[in-house]
C-alpha cells in the first residue's frame, strides 16, 4: 500500500523527476556567488505548477553566513548542509521572486534568528534538520504567499498558540519527528487551507476530542510514530475532506473504528505496525469511499474475524502482510467488496484461505501468498482449479505447501486438487497463544483461539479442573466468545493452571494448551490441576502381538495429553514416537507394534506431570501351532459331536473323510473328528456299491456341495 501520507505530499516531486528527465539544467550567464552554482533547473510549485527556475546552489560549502551579492533574479535558493545559525532580513533584500529558500541541515536553533520577512512571493520554506526548540507567536509573519512549511526533525518542545499567524495560504506542514508532548487546536486556526498535515514522531500522550477541528480542507494527515494507545470518538471531527490518515508506528491495540466513523471520505488508511491482535466485526463497516487499507507488520496480529472487512463498495486493494501470528482469516471475513482487485497476504502464519474467502471477492484479479505455512489439504483446492474464475497468483515460485510430508517442498500451484482430500483436519496455529502466560490477580485475560478446517471447527476449552467451555453457556468468570476466545474476568488463584483449547470437526481435533501463572496468588499445583493430588497412573489394560490397550484414571483432567513410546530400550529421539490425545480422553489403543518387543509407554499431562510403564507384546505363533481353546469353543465342539452321534445311530448313518494326503476313511487330524468307531467303519460290499451310486448324487452340481475343510471335506452317507 502506498504510504499514504506522502501520496499528495510527494506527487509534485514526481512529476518534477519526470520533468527533469526531459529538460535537463542549463547554464544562468549571471555573476554566481563564488563556489556557488547558477543554472536554470526545472522546478514545480506546491500546487505542480511547471517553471523553469534560475537556481543558486550553495549547499554544502561550510558556510557560516549567507554569500553576498546575489541575483536579483533568483528564483530558488538553496543552503542546505551548511553552519548557518542566524539570518537577517536585510540580507535576503531585493530578491523580490525568490519563491523557493532551502535552509535545511543548518544550526538555526531560535526562530528570532531567523527573520525570513518581506518575501512576498515565497512559497516554500525548507527549515527542516535544525536545532529550533520554540516557536513565538507569528514567527513567520510577513510570508503571506506560504504555501509549504517544513519544520520536521528539529526539537521543537513549544509552539505558541498564534505562531502561524498570516499563514492564510499555507497547504502543506510538515512538524513530524520533534519533541512535542501535546497538540494544541489553536495553532490550526490561522491556516484554514492546509491540505497536508504531518505531525508524526512526537511523543504526544494523546490526541485530544476536536484537535483538528479547524482543518476542513485537510486531505492529508499523518500521526505515525506517537506512541498512541486510543483515539477518541471526536479526535477526527471537522476533517470533512479528509482522504488520507496514517498511524503508522503507533500502540493502538484496537482498530479506532468510532473515530473514523467521523472521516466518512476518507480513501487510504495506514494501520501499519500496531500491536492490533484482532479485526473485529464492523472495524471498517460503511467506510463507503475507502480505497486501500494496510495492516502489515503487525507482530501481534492473530485473526481476522467475521464481517472485519464489510461494506467498502470502492475498496479495491487490500495489504495484510508481515505479520508473523496471523494464522486465521474467517471463511466470511471479507463481505460486500464488489471492488476489490488486489488481496496481499503474503509473509504471515497463513496455513490456508478458505475458498470462500476467495469466492466473495467477485473483482479479484491479484493474490499473493507466498512465504506462508500453505496446507496443500482440502483448504487449497481451489488454487488448483476448483474455482472457475482465475485469479493471478503474485510470485507463484515462492509459493510452497509445508503439509502434508508428502506434498511438502511442491509449489501449490503445481499440485492437482485431485491430490487434495476434500476435508481436512483442524489446525491450531503454533503462534496463536504463548505457551505460558502471567497476569496480576483481579486483571482480566483474552486467549484467542483460531482454527480453519473442513468441515469447519468447534471450538472450545478445557479448565485446569476438567470443566469444558462452550459459547453457547454462561460461567462466572468465563467467558468464551464464539470464534474462540476465552476471556477470563477478574482472574484469582483459582483459576490459574493448565487451560487447553479443543478444535474439533468430523475429521478429527486439534488441541494447543497454556499455563497460567496468577502473579500475588499461590503457585497453581503441578500439571495444572487444582487438586494437585492426583497423578497420570498409566496402566496396560490389554497387551497382544501388534496392540496394546492403555487407560488412566477418568477423575482428572487430561488437557492436550500425550502419548510417546520407545522400543527396545533405545535412547535415540528419532526412534521415539509420540500422538497428541484429544482432551478428556482416557485411553488409547497403541497399534502397529511390534511382536515379542519391550516398549516405553509415556503419559504426559500437561508440563509437570508424567507417568512411564513398560510392556512386551507377546510372540508370534508359529503356523499350525494349536490355539488355544477356549470354553465357547468346547461347547460347539461337544454339541456338534452328539449331534453326529445321534444321526448315526438312528439312520446307520456313516461318516467318512476324503483329506489331501490322507486314505479314503481316514480322519484328518482336527480338534472336531470323529471317533475311530464312526469314521473307520468298513460296510460289506452290496452298502459299499451302494455308497458309490449315491457319491455322485452328492457332488452333482458344484464341488463346493460338501462343506470345505482345511484338511479335507465332509460326507455324509446314509447306509
């Protein structure tokens, strides 16, 4: 975003490099002042007025007093970079169309030294970089024409009331990076035409209701630097043309959204660098003409929220770059933009941009992304294709996924959305919340809590005691907001502890944990808990060849736990595994183990409190190695028996057993044969004949018409 206090500041300086690219300075056959330069340069009025101006140069020669003898014509005068400390009228006499006097980086250090009177034609006045502390009352009088003032880098404490006093036409002052402490309205009152005010780099305690009020024409203004913490309701009342604002550089920790409700022209806004932590609903609501907006370099930056960005019919670029939190922009932040073009987000904690976000821009034509945390998961189909409307990706070869490992190092342009599952895991930003916080008893605490996923998330927080907070109830000194926040009122010892924030959708859950210390209250108990008794007890409640099934006890709380486990007694981290355990959970079944192998199975509860057993998963089987049996088994096996017994005796039925390997009539070797007296039966040779006529019948049809062993298949045969 161009920095907006300069755009009108510097567009005469613009356009007069363009000027002097075309028309270079020439000779001015005049008697110069010794060491000095005469030329005829390009030059161009405040108001960008073209002139061809005789110039005297005489910057950085030393000098100690102004050169004698100079044209009359001169038109600009410079003296910068020089020892100057004092100046008298009677020197600058007869210089009637001096309209340009450069005074800057000189040791001018009281405003009665310097008697700049009687020039009628003057319109710019460079006093910038010198060692002023004070400015009376009409300090600049006799400068009727003066149309821009730079008093910036000096060390102005004090600047009386009426000091600009017969500055009708001034447009442009400059009082940035000086020393004042407050802002007082009545200096304003003698320059009614003043476009461009800059007032920067002061350490001005605060602007106070109706300051600017008497600058109606203002366009300009600028209050980068201050150290402001607020601006009031009124402060910007009266500005009724303002286009432009910066508070760039200053403490502001919420966006000043009544004052510019004041402002309701107003085109460019510099939010730059401020330790702003969230765009809220309504911030820039009904700013109909704004144009640009900048929030970069915001280090404390964590979320854009629903509705942040709403109703700027005319907005067509927006900047929101640089800054190192900012790890959540809401699928809906960004409502009736039907000018946007240009959306920058490059350089944040970015792990993604819901599609639709991208899909309420109608007008985008320009994205960047580049130098963020990209998921190449469901939250980035649309890069790849899933909208229809193209949009232009802004430095596409820096634009690389960080997850999953598979896609990671790939440029996100390049990756198919067929390669992209189509929903996706929450994601708590590790930068949201520090991992340890202190506040003083009896102040109040906000942790933000931010997560984007597919299906979208529900979130909400576990207490040290266990309790889970939701939006949609009510507690006494909780409070959880309904994208995530948790606001805790009036915090005692109580509630100091381990706190965790749950994400969670049907894909699964995502959980970032904080502990907070209550400073003039007793220490929390180890691990977060208020009861301080308990401990994690991890116990084996099942342990087979490739699993095995843990537990611990249901009556603490278990916020963000985690499960790390070693084979083989090796001290190698990279061998170490670990899984985060969704809070209030209390078990886990530890797969894909190995069998016959000792594992150091570790319970983490928060940072304090931990709990290590050991177990051996059992040996494999080898094959054909008899299982064992259990009652259920004994019970089938037995009636199955009987009943073969039965049917035997009452039909004279005969069993007999063809088995791969084995003879006709013999038994396989299985827990469920026959007895020999059955299976081994031997009939004379009329039943014999008749067991072969009847055979066929039975395999007519299908092989699979006898029940298939592994050992062989069964017949049954009446005799």
């Amino acid at each position: 975003m161009r920095t907006s206090g300069m755009i009108l500041v510097r567009a005469h300086l613009l356009l007069g490099v363009a000027g002097a690219l075309v028309i270079h300075s020439v000779p001015w056959r005049v008697a110069c002042p010794p060491r000095c330069v005469c030329q005829i340069r390009p030059w161009y009025s405040p108001q960008s007025v073209y002139r061809e101006a005789p110039t005297v140069d005489c910057s950085d020669l030393l000098l100690s007093q102004l050169p004698s003898q100079l044209p009359r014509e001169t038109h600009t005068l410079r003296l910068q970079s020089n020892l100057l400390s004092g100046l008298e009228q009677s020197e600058l006499q007869g210089l009637a169309n001096l309209t340009e006097l450069d005074l800057s980086q000189n040791r001018f250090g009281s405003a009665r030294h310097l008697r700049v009177t009687g020039l009628p034609s003057l319109l710019s006045l460079h006093l910038e970089e010198n060692q002023l502390r004070q400015l009376p009352d009409s300090a600049f009088h006799g400068l009727p024409g003066l149309q821009e003032l730079y008093l910036n880098h000096n060390r102005l404490r004090d600047i009386s009331p009426g000091a600009f006093e017969g500055l009708g036409s001034l447009l442009r002052l400059h009082l940035n990076s000086n020393r004042l402490a407050a802002i007082d309205r009545r200096w304003f009152q003698a320059v009614p035409r003043l476009e461009v005010l800059m007032i920067g780099g002061n350490p001005v305690d605060a602007i106070q209701d109706l300051n600017f009020e008497p600058l109606g024409a203002l366009r300009s203004l600028v209050l980068a630097g201050m150290g402001l913490r607020r601006l009031p309701e009124r402060s910007l009342e009266g500005l009724s043309s303002l286009e432009s604002v910066s508070f760039y550089g200053n403490r502001l920790t919420k966006v000043p959204k009544e004052a510019l409700q004041k402002v309701p022209g107003l085109k460019f806004l510099d939010l730059n660098k401020n330790p702003i932590q969230l765009v809220q609903q309504g911030d820039f609501r009904d700013m109909l003409h704004l144009k640009e907006l900048g929030l970069n370099n915001m280090e404390e930056l964590v979320s854009i929220e629903h509705s942040a960005v709403d109703n700027l019919p005319e907005l067509t670029k927006l900047e929101i770059t640089n800054n190192p939190r900012l790890s959540y922009i809401h699928p809906r932040a960004f409502l009736s933009l039907p000018s946007m073009e240009s959306l920058m987000l490059n350089s944040n904690a970015l792990s993604g941009l819901h599609r639709e976000t991208v899909g309420s821009l109608p007008s985008l034509q320009e994205i960047s992304l580049h130098t963020n945390p990209i998921r190449c998961d469901c939250l980035a189909r649309w890069v790849s294709g899933e909208t229809n409307r193209p949009v232009r990706f802004i430095e596409p070869q820096s634009t690389f996924c960080s997850d999953p490992p598979e896609l990671k190092a790939r440029r996100v342009g390049e990756v198919s959305f067929r390669e992209m599952a189509d929903s996706c895991l929450p994601l708590i930003a590790p930068g949201t919340f520090p991992s340890r916080v202190r506040v003083r008893r009896g102040a109040s605490l906000a942790l933000h809590c931010r997560a984007l996923a597919e299906p979208e998330p529900v979130i909400f927080w576990v207490t040290p005691g266990g309790q889970r907070l939701s939006p949609a109830a009510s507690y006494d000194r909780y409070r959880v907001l309904a994208e995530g926040t948790l606001e805790i009122r009036g915090i005692t010892a109580e509630e100091a502890g381990f706190y965790t924030c749950v994400a969670q959708n049907l894909v699964g859950a995502d959980t970032r944990s904080v502990t907070v210390r209550v400073e003039g209250g007793r220490r929390p108990p180890p691990g977060g808990s208020r009861s301080g008794s308990s401990k994690a007890n991890l116990e084996v409640k099942e342990v087979k060849e490739h699993h095995a099934v843990l537990a611990w006890p249901a009556n603490r709380n278990t916020p963000s736990a985690r499960l790390s486990w070693l084979a083989n007694g090796s001290r190698e981290e990279h061998h170490r595994r670990s899984m985060r355990i969704l809070a209030g959970t209390r078990g886990f079944n530890l797969t894909r183990l190995q069998p016959g192998t000792r594992y150091r199975v570790c319970l983490h509860l928060g940072p304090n409190e931990t709990s290590c057993i050991h177990l051996r998963t059992t040996d494999t089987q080898p094959p054909g190695a008899p299982r064992d049996i259990t009652p259920a088994t004994l019970l089938v096996a037995s009636a199955l028996l009987l009943l073969l017994v039965a049917k035997a005796l009452q039909g004279g039925g005969l069993v007999v057993w063809q088995g791969q390997g084995q003879g006709k009539g013999r038994p396989p070797p299985s827990a469920f044969a026959a007895p020999p007296d059955v299976t081994s039966h031997t009939a004379d040779p009329a039943p014999q004949k008749q067991q072969q006529q009847l055979r066929p019948a039975a395999h007519k049809g299908s092989p699979d018409s006898c029940s298939r062993e592994k050992n062989g298949c069964l017949h049954v045969h009446n005799v």
